[in-house]
C-alpha cells in the first residue's frame, strides 16, 4: 500500500496532462487537488520536525506534505 505523501490527489487523467506531474515535479500547495483532507494531515508547529535535516523530502508528490506533522514524522530517512 502506498503511503500518502506518494499518492497524488487528481485521478488518472487528469495525472495524464498535469504539468506537474509529466516534470515529475511536486504539487504546488496551492493546487486544488494537492489539499489533503486527511485525518493524519495537521500542519506541524514544530520547528525541530520541519527542519529535519535527514528526512527525505523528494518522497512527497505533493509540497504541502513538506509542512504535514504526520509526513515530517513517518516519512523516509535519507539514511535508507
């Protein structure tokens, strides 16, 4: 099962002619289709996680999980 942060929000057609996604580019946060409406999703206050040097931040497909507390917390290390 994937995780979260590597799932894009639009359907397959749309991901078909998404600039972003043919650059392999992330999600901008201000997409429609980049928000999350997940339970896990709380944009963290916790300035130790969002500058977590080791965790991988090219895991995410969409930016707003750079700010997420759950990705910030659960997300791949650099280490691995």
């Amino acid at each position: 099962m994937a995780h979260c942060w590597e799932m894009r929000g639009c359907d397959e057609e749309m991901q078909s002619r998404c600039p972003h996604n043919l650059a392999d580019d992330p999600c901008p946060a201000d997409c429609h289709f980049a928000q999350c409406d997940r339970p896990t999703h709380v944009t963290t206050q916790n300035f130790d996680l969002l500058f977590r040097v080791d965790l991988d931040r090219n895991a995410s497909n969409k930016d707003i999980c750079n700010f997420c507390e759950f990705f910030l917390k659960h997300g791949p290390s650099l280490d691995k």
